[in-house]
C-alpha cells in the first residue's frame, strides 16, 4: 500500500516537474511572432500574463484541456511503441494532461468544495504559491500543478542554471525582454472625486 502511495506521489512530482518545464519555455523562449507556434502558444501565454483572468472567463472543459489530453496520449502511445508504456508513464502523463486546469484553478476568485479540499491537503498547488509566479518578467514557480517541487527548484536556482546551458550548448538567449508582457501592467489612477477634493481641502482635526 505505502509503495503504491509513493509511486503515486513520484508520478505527480515528475507530471509537475513535466508542466514546469514546458512553462518555463513558453515564458523564456516564445515570441509571438514565430511560425506556427507563435498565433497559437505563444500569444495565448503572453496575453495570459497581461489578463490573467483570461483563462477563467475562455473556453469550456473540453476545450481549454483537449490539446493537453491529446498531446499526452500521443506521447503515451508512442512510449508504448519503444517499451517505454507502464503504470507509471501512463500516471505521469495523466497528471501532466490536467496541470492547465489545475492553473485556471488557481485564478478563480472561488473554488467548489473538493478543489478546496484538494488544496488544503497539499495535493494540487495553492493559490498563494501561483500568485508568486505572476510577477514580471514571469520568471520564477513555473510548475502548475503541486506546491512542493517549485520552491526546491527555485533554491537551488534550476531554471537560472538551465538557461545557462541553454546557452551555452545552442548559442539562443532568453527572450523575455522581447515579449510585450515584459513590463508591468500600467496601472490606472483612481480619478478625484468631490468627496476626495472635500477631504483633502478640510482642515485636519486638532
């Protein structure tokens, strides 16, 4: 039972530690004006970053998810055709095929009884810990489905190292600084109202 539970746990880090990385691509690498993947993942990630709430108000179950489950089974059944294909890939990639939703999850002002409970439990990743990530230029707490592996990852500076020899291997640098979610979202100020005028006019209280 306990080594059932522990394959369990492994195949949820590994699928968290999958959606990571894929995430941290998008974010470093993806420009939208790049061929076939630009319109397609790069846009949608970077308008993300400037609406974050997009996600909660697009698509339906099946359609914010479809590309996920059908990414990974294609994966799974080519795993199967090399004698890769077990209990276990097939988990990982089960777990993998849900980190979108677990994201938009996490941007919902409120969340039903059993993802609460999930949560709380430690199961899937907090909102708390998502909310780290949404911070120009998006370059931290990449993973999307769990609260342990994001802040391992990030003490031991993993995605930093990475990019490093990224670039030391292939020559290609990261391009956050050419996305248009690289600058903080200006912020609107608050127009002055008569009230406020009436209160900034009024003597202070002795």
């Amino acid at each position: 039972m306990l080594k059932a539970i522990g394959a369990i746990i492994v195949c949820l880090w590994a699928a968290d530690f999958i959606t990571g990385f894929i995430h941290w691509m998008e974010d470093t690498y993806c420009l939208e004006h790049l061929p076939v993947i630009g319109g397609f993942i790069c846009e949608p990630n970077i308008q993300h970053h400037i609406d974050p709430l997009d996600i909660v108000r697009d698509g339906t179950f099946f359609s914010r998810n479809y590309l996920q489950w059908t990414s990974c089974g294609a994966i799974f059944l080519g795993l199967c055709l090399v004698g890769w294909g077990n209990i276990y890939t097939f988990m990982t990639l089960f777990f993998a095929s849900f980190g979108n939703e677990v994201h938009r999850w996490n941007h919902m002002s409120r969340s039903g009884p059993f993802v609460s409970l999930l949560k709380e439990t430690g199961l899937i990743q907090m909102q708390r810990q998502h909310s780290l990530h949404h911070k120009p230029p998006y370059a931290q707490y990449y993973c999307a489905l769990t609260s342990q592996l994001n802040p391992v990852l990030e003490r031991v500076n993993f995605w930093r190292r990475l990019e490093s020899a990224v670039t030391f291997m292939t020559g290609i640098t990261p391009k956050r600084e050419n996305r248009r979610d690289a600058a903080p979202p200006k912020k609107t100020r608050r127009k002055k109202t008569q009230h406020d005028n009436a209160n900034r006019l009024a003597p202070a209280a002795s």
